[in-house]
C-alpha cells in the first residue's frame, strides 16, 4: 500500500472511530487525544483538531473539524499534507503534546536509524 492509500485508510478509519457519534469523541473537546498504533509501520496521535500520522520516520497531517477527518491528497512529493497553514494559539499545547507524545512513542517502540557508519542514533523510526 502506497503513502497516499494508507492516508486515505487512516481518513475512513477516523472518520468511523472518532466522529461526533463516538465515544472516543466530546462535542466540547475533540478526540480524545492518544497515541494509536494503527499497523507495524504506522502511529496516529490525535490532537483538538487534528492527527499526526507516522509512517515509518514520515509525519504527516490529518485535520478534523466536529468529527470529519480529512488530508490534502498527495500530488507532488514535495507537497505538504494535510498541514494546515495556520490555527488558533488555543491549540498550540493540544498539538504540541501531540508531537511530543508521538516522538515518545517512536522512540519506545520503534528500532534507531544510525548515521551512516557510526553508531550515532539519528532517529527512530516503526518498521515490520
């Protein structure tokens, strides 16, 4: 499954589990914000008004508004996804422990990726 296959997976699955008729949802709130493991290769972390979605080392945006979870579709590799170009100061510490949560949980269940030839952990990233 490609990149762009995967989002749109991830959008249905949202959309199914985390509307306004969910229970993982508050009509004054938003998602619930969580770490989920979606497959070997991927986590979602939700935040009050959208997800981040980790697929191996790759972040990418998925935005919601009342229960509707959607991404700008990929055209261009270079294209920023689903990231949205600007949102309210009252939302900066929901998605900021959503990034810092997310990085948590790679670190802990993901393998590190060295610098070349060295033993100098670069990152972490999810894999199978």
């Amino acid at each position: 499954m490609n990149t762009e296959e995967k989002l749109n997976t991830i959008t249905a699955w949202l959309n199914e589990n985390y509307n306004q008729d969910s229970e993982n949802y508050n009509i004054f709130s938003g998602a619930k914000p969580e770490v989920i493991r979606f497959d070997e290769e991927t986590a979602i972390s939700i935040w009050s008004c959208g997800a981040i979605v980790c697929i191996r080392c790759g972040l990418y945006f998925i935005e919601e508004d009342d229960g509707y979870w959607w991404y700008n579709t990929i055209n261009d590799p270079y294209e920023e996804i689903g990231c949205q170009t600007s949102f309210s100061i009252g939302l900066a510490k929901s998605f900021s422990d959503a990034l810092i949560n997310l990085n948590e949980y790679v670190e802990k269940n993901g393998k590190p990726v060295y610098y070349s030839g060295t033993e100098v952990i670069c990152h972490y990233e999810l894999t199978k």
